[in-house]
C-alpha cells in the first residue's frame, strides 16, 4: 500500500508468484493486481490493472525441449500516461538440436497475440495498429565451419487487424521468408547479412529487404549489435509498423 499525499495518489498492489522446478520442467508465473486512486485536484489517474505472466521450459530428452511463455494485461484509467485496453501474447516452441550434430539447431513457434492497446509508433500521437494474430513460424541455423554458420526462417500470419481504434478489425495475412549467413571475425566481433521477403496477401504488399549488421559479444550471454535495415518489413510477423528501414540497436541474450 502506498500514499503519497505529495502526488496525491493512494495505491494498493497484490502481488503473487509460484515457482517449481525438477529435472525436466522448470516454471514460473507471476500475478499482480493494482489499484491507483486520485485525490481530488492531483494530475494522477485513477486506474485498475491485472498483470499476469509466466514461463515454463519442458526437457523432453537431451535433444529437444517444449517452451511456454505468456502475458497478460487488462487496465482501465481515465489518464493517459497509462492506456486503457486488453493485451495478451502466448508462445509455445519446441526446440531441438540433435545430440550427435549440435552445428544444427531448430525452433517452431505457435504465438498468438490479442492486443486492443494498439501499438505505439515513435513520434507520432495516439496509438497504431490493433490485432488478433496467429503466428506459425520455424527457424534454422547451421554451423558451416567455425567460422560460417547460416539461417532460415519460415513464418505465417492469421490476423485481423485495424490501423486505429476507430477501425473495425479486417483480415491481415502475410507470409515471410528470411535467409542470413554470419562469419565470426573472432571470439568478440560477428557480421550478419539477412534478406527478407514478406507478402501481405489481402493489402497485396511485397517488400524485399537487405539488412547488415556487426555484433559484438558482452561476456558469454550477451551481444550487442549496430546495423542498417534497408527494407521495412520486419521478422516479427507481429509488427505491423513497417517502420523499420534505417539504423538500428539490437541486444541478444543467449541461454
């Protein structure tokens, strides 16, 4: 519980987690509801939230594993530093890397998103694309030589969406085709160089992208990456933005 007289806001939270773990499975989920109340006169807002999020991680033998992640949110405010809305993102994988050839390694995902906030584009007012999406999508990638290694992705999208919250819902499909290569210039510096091909079938959109990037690795688990996308079509068959040509930031983390 919180009050703060200075900013006028009364908060109370409830938060709640469970974790378990054993040989082969290994989750975790997490719970909060809150509750904001303005006094009379103060800037805040007045707002009711539930978070909900998780993440679960099955071994299913030495070679291959089941993954699970999944949020939640649902907020209702008469401000606008916080939205108002429902969201939900869900993602199940399966994993694999064969034992007596670990150059190669595999990821099929099923994710289905449900986000009525609508996404945000950076320097513009209000809110952008809502959606209702399914995504079905594998990824490979292969070591070639120590130095080589090589990827491709597949994905397909089931989706309605709408450009604003003024817009009903239509149906948005697209398809999306990605091959890379990386070389290793050594155990600190790595080049990337991606093409993606992606069709949005109903708005009859084709759009060919080049992206080129160098990494460099943060200690064992992290790298951090500067690049230039010349396309703007992203690999996230989630992002309806199309923004994304020109010079960008990424930060992996590897597990």
């Amino acid at each position: 519980h919180l009050d703060d007289p200075t900013a006028g806001l009364d908060r109370k939270a409830l938060s709640f987690g469970l974790q378990y773990q054993d040989d082969a499975l290994s989750a975790k989920a997490k719970l909060e509801l809150r509750q904001d109340r303005a006094s009379a006169g103060s800037s805040a807002a007045n707002t009711d939230a539930l978070l909900i999020s998780g993440h679960a991680t099955y071994q299913i033998n030495e070679a291959a594993r089941w993954l699970l992640t999944f949020d939640l949110a649902d907020s209702q405010t008469d401000g606008s530093s916080i939205l108002s809305g429902q969201y939900g993102k869900a993602t199940l994988g399966y994993a694999f890397r064969p034992t007596n050839s670990d150059r190669l390694n595999i990821l099929a995902k099923y994710t289905y998103l449900y986000d009525m906030y609508g996404q945000r584009l950076d320097g513009t007012e209000g809110l952008g694309a809502r959606q209702q999406t399914h995504v079905l999508s594998i990824d490979a990638t292969y070591d070639l030589t120590q130095n080589w290694e090589v990827g491709a992705k597949l994905g397909y999208r089931l989706s309605k969406s709408a450009p604003d919250a003024t817009t009903a819902l239509a149906q948005n499909d697209a398809s999306l085709a990605v091959l890379n290569a990386r070389y290793h210039l050594n155990f600190q510096w790595d080049v990337l160089m991606e093409a993606r091909y992606m069709q949005a079938h109903q708005a009859g959109i084709k759009d060919l992208g080049v992206i080129g990037a160098l990494y460099r690795h943060v200690g064992e688990n992290m790298m951090l990456g500067l690049g230039y996308d010349f396309g703007a079509a992203s690999d996230d068959l989630t992002d309806l933005t199309e923004k994304d040509r020109g010079v960008f930031v990424n930060l992996v983390g590897k597990f």
